[in-house]
C-alpha cells in the first residue's frame, strides 16, 4: 500500500511551472485580499449586519480556506522537484476540499433564498430571515457537510492503493484516488454520485427557481433602471453559481477511467480556485453599500494614521 501520492504538473516545462505558479499565486492573494476586506468591513460596519451580509461574511471566510488547501501546495509543486504529499496530507486535501466545495453550494443556496425573500416577499422578510434562522442555515449545512465529508474521505481512504501512486491532478481529489485503487470502487462511485446529485443538483434547482421568481417579480418593476439594475446583479450571480456547480458536477457525476487529462485539470481550477477569487468582486465589491463601507473605512484608516 502507498504511504505517499505524486501530484501531477500541468507542465513538466520549467517556464510553464514557474508561469503557472505565478498565476496560481496572483489568484491566491488577491482572493485572500479581496475576501479578508469583505469579512473586515461586514464586521466593522453596523449596517451592514443583515441576513445578506452575514451569508457573505461566512462565504468569505469559506472561500480562504477553500483556496488555501489546494493553491500552496500546488504552488510549491509546480516551483520544486518535489511533488510528493504524504497519505496524511492527502487525505486532509480531500476532506477540505470536499467540505469546502459543498459548505460553498449550501451557502449559495442560502444567499439565492435570502434575495428572493427580500425582493419577493419583502414584507414577511423581517419575519423570514431572522438572525436565529440564519445562523440555523449556517449550522446546518457545516455540520451536515461535515458528517457527509468524514464519511466520504473515510470511504476512500479504506481503498488498498497498490496501483501507481501518480494522483493525475494538481491536489488531491476522490475521483483522481479512485483510479489508483485496486479495490472495488463501486460502492464509493456509486455513493459520491448519489451525494452530488442530491446536494449540486438539488440546490441548482432550488437555485434557478429562485431567481425565476425574482426575474418574475423584478419586470413588474415600474423602473427600467431599477429593472436593469436587478438584472445586473442577478445574472453574474448566476453564472458564476453556473460554473461552480457545472464544474464540480463534470468531475464528481462522471465514471472514473484510466486516462489522465489535462481537461480533468482545467476544469478542477473552475470548481476549486475560480469560485473563492469571483466571489468578492460579484457578490460584494460591485454592491454599492459594501464599496461605500470601503470608502468609509479607508477614510478612517488614513486620518486615524495622521
């Protein structure tokens, strides 16, 4: 049995690595930047703790975690000649990540039910969406994705792999593990398709129905601009809602084969890396109450510093 993984580059080709960290380490930062000043300002700022806010506050600090298990240490082996991570380090990358990644679709979910109670039953709103049921929502989807996560990484980890120990991708994932296994792989086939399904499939249906009927209620808008101002947000949310859970879909819903490729590759970079850095710019920093929190909040830091 393998005590050790061998991660896979995207290029053996020394520039391509030291390019491809560049870029992994750019998205990195500005992802930690652009999220750790939306947790500062929603806890600073009195106005903004609201239903909506306090979901974006625990996003953000999902989305650094989320980012953080994978990018360093792909990072690191793109830049090196090591490319091992031990079955220790292996193993927590698969259970973050996988914990990560469905906290990430409970969150959205919630967030689309918050705007449609907001725009769609506006009056019951106060009623609806108070701070107990909110935190309720939080919880639950932690802890269930908690249990659903142990299991699942325990379920993979109990696999003899006594195969190669090259994982054909750049971090540690269950579908990439599977391959490797001599064991049967079935039942963790057939339970991992079955969870995401119920889970991704699930809350992208709860998802557009949602913002079907906030579409339906935004074009009974009197205004256009309030109309267009609607559709503006709405729609990036949905696309990048789309990809995340398209993605994630594309890589944990398909059979398992033998044969490494790059679009297995490409496409964990769309459900791992790409969600946690669009986040903050379509969710928060194009809202017009959080870039006023942010002007406010700068003000105050550069006359506090004089």
């Amino acid at each position: 049995m393998n005590n050790e993984f061998v991660l896979t580059r995207f290029s053996d080709v020394w520039e391509y690595r030291f390019l491809h960290a560049m870029l992994f380490l750019l998205m990195y930062l500005a992802t930690l930047m652009g999220n750790f000043l939306i947790v500062t300002i929603t806890t600073l700022d009195m106005n903004l703790h609201t239903p909506m806010y306090f979901f974006l506050r625990n996003l953000s600090v999902l989305d650094m975690c989320y980012i953080s298990a994978t990018v360093p240490k792909a990072c690191a082996t793109f830049l090196t000649d090591n490319r091992t991570i031990s079955m220790a380090g292996c193993a927590s990358q698969v259970f973050t990540v996988f914990f990560c990644g469905f906290v990430e679709v409970m969150f959205l979910t919630s967030m689309a039910h918050d705007r449609y109670v907001a725009i769609c039953q506006p009056l019951h709103y106060p009623m609806i969406m108070t701070p107990r049921i909110c935190v309720w929502m939080t919880l639950a989807s932690v802890l269930s994705c908690l249990v659903f996560s142990g299991f699942h990484t325990g379920n993979t980890f109990r696999l003899h792999f006594c195969q190669s120990n090259v994982v054909n991708q750049f971090f540690c994932d269950i579908p990439s593990l599977l391959k490797l296994s001599c064991s049967n792989t079935l039942t963790n086939e057939i339970s991992i398709f079955i969870y995401t399904f119920l889970i991704v499939d699930g809350c992208f249906a709860f998802i557009i129905r949602s913002y079907a009927y906030i579409f339906s209620t935004v074009l009974n808008f009197p205004m256009r601009t309030e109309r267009r101002k609607a559709f503006s947000t709405c729609v990036p949310h949905i696309l990048v809602v789309s990809v995340f859970l398209l993605s994630c879909a594309a890589v944990y819903m398909k059979p398992t084969s033998n044969s490494r490729t790059i679009q297995d590759m490409i496409t964990s970079v769309f459900y791992s890396i790409v969600p946690p850095l669009l986040n903050p710019i379509i969710y928060s920093l194009r809202n017009k109450h959080i870039t006023e929190a942010v002007k406010k909040f700068m003000h105050r830091m550069l006359y506090s510093g004089k």
